[in-house]
C-alpha cells in the first residue's frame, strides 16, 4: 500500500531528515536506508564524530571499554574492526564511525557543515520542515533528533575579551595542535575533560594550574594497548559479550557483582574493592558490590576507600584533603584518570580549590578570584554542558500549535522511552533525555530498532502519522521519579550534577535518565514491542490506495 499525496499539499524533499552525525546518527541512518527510506543527515561538523568531533581536547578518549562502545547490528563490522586500545581515544572512535559510513556506503546522505536551526511541524500538511544556518528549508515525514547529550557547552562565566594570551573551550577544541611548550597554563573545571587534559599538558607547559570546585572521585581508567591476541579473543567472545552488555546495568561489558554489604566482613569487603581498584575503569563500582548505589553503608565504604587512594597517591597532604569529596560515591559521574592523582606530584603542577573565593573575572595577563590573581599564557575551560535536555531546548523546535520542546520540558524532560513525545508526531529523539543513564552505544541500538519498527507498522497500515498518546507518557515521567527516589542519586541535585539538571541556574532539576538500568529500559523497549506498540496511536490523514 502507497500513501497518495492530497492535491496542493507540499512535496517532501525526504522521508526522513536526522541531525546529528555521532553514533546515534550514524546509526539511524543506516536503519532508514535498511527501510529504503530517502533520508538526509545534517550535522555543524565537518566529518562524523558527534560528542568526539568537537571534544578533541588532549586526552580526549572513552570511559567505556571499546568492545563495548560499539555497533553491535553487523557481526561482519565488528570482526572486520580492530581496536588499539582499551578505552579508545576521540580520533580513534572518529576513524571507527568514518569506517562505519564508509563501509555501509552512508557518506552521500550526509550533508556537513549545516548548522540546523529550527525544526517546525507543520501540522497542516503533516510535515515537518527542517531550516538550515543558510536558510534552506527541507520538507520530510519523519525526523530524528540525534544531537546527543553534550551539543551545548557551558560558556565562560565572564567576559574573556580582555585577556592577552589564549583561550579555549575543551567542548570546541580547535583542530590544529595547541602548543603549551613552556607556557603557563590554567584549568578551569575538575571533572572528566579536565582529568584528561592535566596529565597530558604537564608533561610539556611550564606550569599547569587546575581551578577546582567541587572534587572528583577520578578511577583509575588502567587503560592499555590491544595487541593481535586481544583482539581475536574479544572477536572470538562476541556473542557473550553483547549478552552482558544487554544485561549489566549501565550496559557495560562486565559482569555484576550480586555481592551486598553484608554478605562479607570488613577484610573481605577491603579485598574486593582493591580488587576492583586495579581492574579499572567502571569496574570498581559494578564488579565489587551490588547496593553502592542504594545502601548507605556500601557507598560510604566505596567512597572512604577511594579516599584513602588518593592520600597515598598525591604525596602533599593539603592537596590531597582538597582532592578528598566528602559527598557519597557515583552522585556525581565519577571520570576515570589514567595517572591524574599522579600528576599533582609534579612540580609544574598545581591545585586551586575555587569552592570558596570562585574565580570572579579574567584580566589581561589571567584570571582572579576575590583574594588573588594568577598569571596564565593559555587559559582551558571545562566546565560541561547544558547536557541532555539543552541540545533540543536551545533549538526551535515546535510541534502541534506552535509548541516548543522548551516550553513543554520547562518543568523537566516529558517523553516515553525517551524517544517520542506527544504532541510533536513523526518525531523521535535518540540519546536524549529518560533514556537510561549508561554506555549509550547498545540504548542507540535497542531505540533504533523500536523506532525502525513503529514505522513499518505505520507503513503496512497505510499510515501517516505516529504519535504517543499523553497517558503513556505522564506514566514513564513518573516512573523516573520512582527509579530515582530507589538510589541514592536523588541527592545529586546538591552536588549540581548534570544528570540532575543542577549544573545550570534557572534549569529545572529533574531527573534526565532512566534510573532503572539499561537492561530494565530494554526491558521497557520489549514490552511495546511486544504489546505492538499500544502506547502510540497510528493514523492517516491522506487517502490510501492500493500499490501499482
């Protein structure tokens, strides 16, 4: 069956247009053309990359395990790519995602350097109509927002016009090297980006001087080179590894520990988080006790042993109590270091805790606080993002009646399954906001898929419209608050942790994920496949006809 075009309605330039050119663009791309969809994909970049085109930073790389932070749909993809290093850098996963569209022969339905700036449901002809930075408008049936968590950096908090020497954003790093040979350089942010960064400035500046908040519990990332017989066991093992992915709670490829606080004394619990210690990364918190999020005593445990981590490894004791948190582990997203702590041995190497006497303005020659002033030749900002929510709300994006995603998340995110939206038909969003809090890889797959799904049940029916109905989505609202208020990361809000919308003034704090773990949000995902979608409502406002 065919959908006949009502006379004097507006042609539609594609099916289906997707903006974003990171894994979730990539990857729906691939599924609309799979549909044989006409689709295009804009993105501001040059090149594919999403979150690891702009954060180019040094020391830019994964937090997930690479045979985790992947595609799983083509089983010839992952034998054919090897990765070199455990935690892959941001250039490495650029040249994976390139290999992707190559490969899958996806590069001439992208369009780069296209800057989208609204996306407008006309609700007359059941279209949405996509505005690009040059004013061109396209027509499509579908769209699919893929910009990701962190499109909107927060920007310096004080005028930089003044300052004589050099300036960066870690969220816009320039593509050409920076040079820091012999200069002084400050760090404005002491979460993940600038973990990265430190290590890898002190080796050349003459000094490098990290402004610090609020402190970070940093594990180590122990990241390491793959050689020939890494790769083939992890080919050889990639059926058990995807099977723990869609079954560990923030879909890494690991195994969850079923141990609890009591189920051990004092000397065993030691053990096992030394243990998890040395196997780094993420592992220190999912492969030693299960309840570190949900009971008290674990978290304190988890948290009292990490500080004693950082007291024998930064060897100044006022330095290392300033890098002490005194909050419960995993409130705030902990960032994995790879020799961080170390750095601070330096002596080019410097901390400023900023928690009490913030910096209040640049000067020429650096930057102030309210007691003193410090002289810098490069200046790095890294202080995140508007994340999650904030790459949809600082779009012009309207759905039926003018409504705009703003207004309508202005007490917080409102979708279900963090795809779709009422009010906003034929949209569907991936890695946005009420997805699962997690290696966003495997979620990308799971929504893809659902959405790839809707819309062939709207296709054989003759449909032209898909859109959740507004009970299911109050429902899912709902079931966040619960999934929260079952952890211990509802106190996250006082800590200003991003995940809770905290981290920018006026915004409202909510929680922005799905607290209940990605296999529970696959869980989720299979229940409206299964009850075949029940929660959506699929209409047509044009004539269907038979096929020719």
């Amino acid at each position: 069956m065919t959908i006949k075009q009502n006379a004097g309605q507006p042609a539609v330039d594609y099916d289906v247009i997707i903006v974003g050119a990171g894994f979730a663009g990539v990857r729906a791309l691939y599924e609309m053309k799979q549909l044989g969809k006409s689709v295009r994909l804009f993105d501001a970049g040059s090149e594919a990359g999403g979150t690891w085109y702009w954060n180019r930073y040094p020391g830019a790389r994964t937090d997930s395990e690479a045979w985790g932070y992947c595609f799983s749909f083509s089983k010839e993809l992952m034998n054919e790519w090897d990765w070199p290093e455990r935690m892959p850098t941001w250039d490495q996963v650029q040249a994976y995602l390139a290999h992707v569209v190559d490969r899958f022969d996806l590069g001439g339905d992208m369009q780069f350097n296209t800057t989208v700036q609204s996306c407008i449901y006309d609700e007359s002809a059941n279209q949405w109509v996509i505005t690009t930075h040059d004013g061109q408008s396209y027509r499509c049936n579908h769209f699919i927002s893929a910009v990701g968590w962190f499109a909107v950096a927060v920007q310096p908090p004080f005028d930089m016009s003044g300052f004589k020497g050099e300036w960066y954003m870690s969220s816009k790093w320039p593509k050409d090297p920076v040079d820091f040979r012999g200069k002084r350089v400050g760090i404005v942010g002491s979460g993940s980006s600038a973990v990265q960064i430190v290590p890898i400035v002190a080796k050349e500046a003459a000094s490098v001087t990290m402004f610090q908040r609020t402190p970070n519990y940093v594990l180590p990332g122990r990241n390491h080179p793959l050689d020939d017989t890494d790769r083939a066991a992890i080919k050889a093992n990639y059926d058990d590894i995807w099977k723990q992915v869609r079954q560990q709670v923030f879909a890494f490829p690991m195994e969850s520990s079923t141990l609890t606080y009591d189920d051990v004394d004092d000397e065993e619990r030691e053990r096992i988080f030394e243990y998890g210690w040395e196997q780094g990364g993420f592992r220190f918190l999912f492969e030693t006790f299960a309840d570190i999020l949900t009971d008290e005593r674990t978290n304190a445990a988890a948290a009292e042993f990490a500080r004693k981590k950082i007291r024998s490894i930064v060897k100044d004791p006022e330095t290392a109590e300033l890098m002490c948190p005194k909050y419960p582990i995993a409130l705030k997203r902990p960032p994995l270091g790879n020799f961080f702590y170390e750095t601070f041995n330096r002596d080019n190497v410097h901390l400023v805790d900023v928690s009490k006497h913030p910096l209040v303005a640049a000067t020429e020659t650096g930057l102030k606080t309210d007691v003193a002033e410090y002289e810098f030749d490069i200046i790095i900002f890294a202080i995140g993002f508007d994340a999650v929510t904030g790459p949809l709300t600082k779009l012009e994006v309207r759905g039926r009646g003018g409504e705009l995603v703003r207004d309508k998340w202005a007490a917080g995110p409102r979708t279900h399954l963090g795809i779709v939206m009422d009010g906003f038909p034929n949209m569907y969003i991936l890695t946005g906001p009420q997805s699962p809090f997690s290696n966003v890889p495997p979620v990308i797959d799971a929504a893809v898929d659902w959405i790839s799904r809707a819309m062939q049940k709207a296709d054989a029916q003759g449909a032209d419209t898909v859109e959740v109905k507004p009970e299911p989505v109050e429902d899912w609202v709902n079931l966040m608050t619960e999934l929260l208020d079952e952890t211990l990361l509802g106190q996250a809000t006082e800590l200003g942790s991003w995940f809770m919308g905290a981290n920018i003034p006026g915004k409202a704090h909510a929680p922005l994920h799905y607290f209940g773990g990605a296999a529970g949000y696959f869980d989720e995902v299979q229940k409206s496949l299964d009850e075949d979608f029940s929660e959506l409502t699929f209409s047509s406002s044009q004539e269907a006809v038979p096929a020719e």
